[in-house]
C-alpha cells in the first residue's frame, strides 16, 4: 500500500481516523464529482470525521441543476418524471457518503487528506444522477454477464500563464500558453517544461495515482500524462483526482491548467483517450490465439457495440460546445464511426499487443469529458454489443480523414444534433439509467440555450463594422 492511499475498503471508520490522527492530518477533503466533472464537497476538521463516517456529510442538492460556470440554475421542465432537484421542493439536503477505500492524503496542502464520497438521498437510496454511481451500474451488469472490465484513460491539457483573474478580461487569441511552441514528444522541450512536469508527476505519485508517463504534447504548453489502467471505478476515481490536483497544483504556481476540449482556435485539442478490455474468469477475453490478429468474438462484438451506439452516445463523450471545436481533420480525435488495428484516424483503435495487451481504445472523449460517464459509456456500448452479437464494420487500414464524405459513418458535429440523439438512445436509457439521460440532456439543452444567447467576438469583428 502507498503511503498516500492509506486505507481500504475493508477498513473500519474507526481505523480511519487514527490513521489520519497518527499521520498529523487537521482537515480532511469529502468531496464527489457532479455532472460536468467538478468536485463538490467540503472541508472538514478531523474531529468531525467519525460522524460523518457514520452517517453521510450533507449538503445541498442545488449543485446538480447549477450551469458549469454557476451563473444560472436549470429549471426543472415541466412533466421531468425523476429526480432533478428543483425549487419547488426548496433544495433539500442529500448525503456525500465517504468512501473509506479512497482516502488519500493531500500532499499539495498542510495537514490535509481526502475522501472521495458517492450521493445518498435520504433512506440511503444512491442519488441515480451521480457519475459515479452510474459508472458502477454498468460494472455490475458486466460483472453480472461474467466479465471483470479494465479502464485506463489517457489526458491531454494545456498549462497556460494565465490567473482566474487575467482570464475575465481575455479573448480566445489572446491567452498566454506555457510555451510557445510545440514539440509533441520534445526530450529539449520536455525539458524546459519540466519544474512544472515533475511537481506534477512528483505530487501525484505521493497521492497514490499510477503515472505511467508524460510528454510534451501537439500544442504549445500542451502536456500529455498516461494514468495505468485499473478497474473501471479505480480508473474513473484516480482521472477524476488528477484533473482536480493539477489543477490546483497549477493555481499554486500562478498558471492555469486547463482540459477544456479547444482553448485557442489555432491550437490542437484536448483529448481524453478510454482504453478498455474485459477478463473471463482467468482469461483475457478479448485475446483468441487462434483468430485474425487475435481478436476474440467478445472483442469484436465489443467493438461492434462501441462503433453502432457512437452517434447516439456523442454527447456523453464531447458534453459541451466547445468539445465539437476538435472534430476536424487530422486533428486526432475521432470524428467517424470507424475502426483499425493501431489506426489514429478512426473512432475506435484496436491494440493488439498479445494476450494481456490486447484492448480498444475510444478516441471520441475531449479533455472536458467527465470521466466516470466517459468510462460508463464506453463500457456500456461495448457490453450492449456483446449482448446483441453485433458484428462491427471491416477493420480499415487507411487514411480515414482523407476518405470522401459519406464514405464511412461520421458522428455528431453539434451538440445540439448530439444531445437529441442522446435523448431518443433507449441504450443509453437502459445501460445508464432514465433518471441520468433525462437529467443530463436537459442540462445540456440548458447549455445550449445559455450558448444561443450569447454574442461572440467573432460575430462582432465580421458584422459590426460591416453591418
């Protein structure tokens, strides 16, 4: 066991506290993600963790229906049949119940550790909207259909040389990166970014997350970090803490990290690459010795079900407009329902690296995806075509990008066209839930409406002076 994850599932709440005790820790972090992938929680002395232990910390239901920047809250629509917190009901409490297997020490502050806590509602019942308790209904039916599933996530962001602050008074173009150039894998750039890197790295290690490697990515100040591969969960947990610490890690420093999908027009994306595979019992299950390339059925009719629900899922994976900015060409994302064995310019990637290498990767998610619903979706699509036998399209080894229109299925370039089809998706209903796709499509038609209205300044340099 690290010495930052310091207890375990099975660990009794009262060996939690003496450990923090013993280790000198004062306050402790209770914290979850919610819709848009923000950490919600508070701040706690250490004298009242046992309580909270016990029975939950409360607060507020109001930051499910809050817009992602919280300049407004979302109404519930008339007729919403589920839960969607609302005025009428004057916002009531809900629980964040620790998950005493998630407790980590904070090595960026004084004294501090966290603990990374599901929803409850009153009696207990899981709040059915929350991220992560979506991303385990899925691994439970997995686990149901006899199949253990593995998750790694890959993230992009930029570091920029900006505040809180600077940022409200600049434009797009204007904002200051890292560096100025690029130099995707650059050992020499690498090297000038590195008293950042290794905070980075160095702090992340100690708060127990699994880096496995990072470089100098396509943008200028534009940094890629690999986080090893773990049970979906694990996985979703350790990507949703990284994005978090960096963050903060970066305010410490004076800069801005950020994984919004397109911060600059001229600048590459954000990504966020989902690799998954599935075991069966002791064996690889996508792994067939005997089959072409050593792709299983399972792994094809995973595949199948990625690629057949990609379209209909898009919104989960690209959930903001902004994240529709990186689907062009030769931009590295995936913008076609398409595959290949270590092919880049499809929407999924198949590695084919011998028994326990052997996984698929999806390539639609940006950097501004949530990740427990990134893993949740991804899982989900591939199990639904496990279950339905779907067999994927022809494996293609060319230059997707270059192929003309209508050649192969393209997905999604709005939101808007998404979020609709995400809404119409009885998949997405009933490997996700009524309650989450019915919440979350209003909240993303909210965030539309909140687009619709606003004037930008690329309307004002074309029509002011013109019109």
């Amino acid at each position: 066991m690290t010495d930052a994850l310091i207890a375990t599932e099975a660990t009794s709440d009262e060996a939690v506290v003496a450990d923090l005790r013993e280790r000198g820790i004062e306050t402790v972090v209770l914290g979850g993600c919610d819709t848009h992938g923000i950490m919600r929680g508070k701040r706690v002395p250490i004298d009242q963790l046992a309580r909270l232990l016990g029975h939950g910390m409360a607060l507020c239901d109001v930051f499910w229906v809050m817009h992602v920047d919280e300049s407004d809250l979302v109404a519930r629509p008339e007729g919403h049949r589920g839960y969607f917190p609302t005025e009428r009901t004057g916002y009531p409490d809900i629980f964040a119940v620790p998950d005493c297997g998630t407790v980590r020490v904070l090595p960026w502050h004084h004294r501090t550790a966290l603990i990374l806590c599901d929803f409850a509602q009153h009696g207990g019942e899981p709040v059915p909207i929350a991220p992560r308790t979506v991303l385990r209904g899925v691994v439970e039916r997995a686990r149901a259909m006899g199949f253990e599933p593995f998750c790694g996530i890959e993230l992009e962001f930029y570091v920029l040389r900006e505040t809180s602050g600077s940022l409200m008074s600049r434009h797009a173009a204007e904002l200051v990166p890292f560096d100025e150039r690029p130099s995707t894998y650059g050992v020499v750039k690498g090297s000038h970014q590195e008293p950042f890197g290794r905070l980075v790295r160095e702090s992340m290690l100690a708060y127990g997350l699994p880096i496995e490697a990072h470089n100098p990515e396509t943008g200028p100040g534009q940094f890629e970090i690999n986080l090893r591969y773990a049970s979906p969960v694990a996985a979703a947990d350790q990507a949703f803490l990284f994005k978090a610490g960096v963050k903060e890690l970066a305010a410490q420093e004076e800069l801005m990290a950020t994984f919004v999908a397109k911060p600059h027009p001229d600048w590459a994306g954000n990504s966020c690459h989902v690799h998954l595979s599935l075991t069966e019992g002791e064996r690889a299950a996508f792994f067939d010795a005997g089959a072409e390339h050593g792709m299983s059925a399972t792994m094809r009719h995973f595949a199948g079900g990625m690629l057949d629900t990609m379209a209909e899922l898009s919104a989960i994976f690209a959930p903001n407009p902004n994240s529709y900015r990186r689907f062009h060409p030769y931009s590295w994302a995936g913008t076609t329902a398409t595959w290949g064995i270590d092919n880049r310019t499809t929407g999924v990637r198949a590695v084919c690296e011998a028994e326990h290498g052997t996984r698929l990767e999806h390539r639609r998610a940006g950097g501004d995806v949530n990740p427990y619903l990134a893993a949740a979706a991804a899982l989900a699509a591939g199990l639904h075509g496990i279950e339905q036998e779907l067999e994927p399209p022809e494996l293609l080894d060319a230059d997707v990008y270059a192929l003309p229109a209508g050649a192969v299925p393209e997905l999604p370039n709005t939101l808007d066209d998404a979020v609709e089809r995400l809404a119409a998706s009885e998949i997405a209903r009933d490997w996700l839930g009524e309650d989450f796709v019915a919440h979350y499509v209003e909240m993303k038609r909210a965030e539309l409406r909140a687009q619709a209205r606003a004037v930008t300044d690329w309307e004002i340099a074309r029509y002011v002076e013109a019109l």
